[in-house]
C-alpha cells in the first residue's frame, strides 16, 4: 500500500489562538495537533491517524467557546 501524507492542512485562527493539524515532518504517517496561544507554551499532540487528529482538533476548538 502506498504511503500518502495528508494531501491538506487545518488551521483554525481566533485572535491570538492558533489549532493546526498537519503531517509529522519526523514520520510522515503520524499527525500533529498544534495548539498555539500568544504569550504560552505551544501545545502538540501526537496521532496515529488523520481521523483521530481531526477529532481532536475539533474537540479543542468546539472546548474555546465554553
């Protein structure tokens, strides 16, 4: 089975809040959870499936409203 990295990005902008879902650049089957606030640490997270990124990805952003 060929190996395909993911063929687009995500990312989501609310004022200084950036979430982005994109490849590993370490191991191009793995995805990374991005979660970047002005001023604080960036955050990562890692997974092993574009789905399981996107879930999460969502879950963190619909979490920004609450």
């Amino acid at each position: 089975m060929a190996l395909r990295p993911l063929a687009f990005g995500i990312r989501l902008r609310d004022g200084a809040r950036t979430l982005r879902v994109r490849n590993d650049p370490r191991d191009p089957r793995r995805f990374l959870v991005e979660d970047v606030r002005e001023g604080e640490a960036p955050q990562v997270r890692h997974h092993e499936t574009a789905s399981d990124a996107v879930r999460d990805a969502a879950s963190t952003w619909r979490r920004r409203l609450n």
